[in-house]
C-alpha cells in the first residue's frame, strides 16, 4: 500500500531531520507529524538511562505547544541511513492516550 501524500511529507521530514543528526549517541532518531491544519512539527530523541530513545512523545510535545488539537499521521526515522522505522508498542499506547487521531503505525 502507498502512503498518502500527508503521510510521504511527514516520512520526508522525519527522514530529513534524521539526516541532520550526525553521528550523536544522544540524539538518534528523528520524528515529525501533521496536524489536521497540514502544519508539520519536528523533534529528535533525547537518549536517556531509563528507557531508550521515544520521538514520537517529543514530536507530540512540539505540537502541543502550538495548541493543536487532533494529528493526521506520525513518522520517525532513524539516523546513518535507517530511514523509517516502527513504532514501539509503549508509545503507540501513549499516542492513543492523548486523543489525537493517529493510527498503529508510524506512518499513519
């Protein structure tokens, strides 16, 4: 199945940021999402202790901050060429938490 034109500008960013990010252990993995206004909102991982690297979390972050209310599609990609790559089970759960409209995969 061949993603939608929503879901190719978002893989696109994710995989643009993640082309961005060098060779950084701490930042590995680059996210990005649409609201339903077709504004997209970028963010990189954070490598922590606790847990490994959650993107998606951060790209819903950014875009809460804009006020935005509803998200069409999510993807993340990875850094040195790993392009897209899926979702952990954790945060999908988390993504469907929030009440946005997403689907069970990166690239909704």
């Amino acid at each position: 199945m061949e993603p939608l034109e929503a879901e190719r500008r978002v893989i696109g960013a994710a995989e643009a940021l993640a082309r961005t990010l060098r060779e950084n252990d701490n930042h590995t993995i680059a996210g990005a999402v649409m609201d339903i206004d077709r504004n997209i909102h970028q963010a990189m991982n954070v490598y922590h202790c606790n847990s490994g690297p959650c993107v998606e979390l951060r790209a819903l972050g950014v875009a809460a901050t804009t006020g935005t209310k509803q998200l069409l599609t999510i993807a993340a990609a990875g850094d040195r060429g790993r392009d897209l790559i899926p979702s952990l089970t954790r945060t999908l759960s988390a993504t469907a938490s929030t009440g946005s409209t997403t689907s069970g995969s990166r690239a909704a």
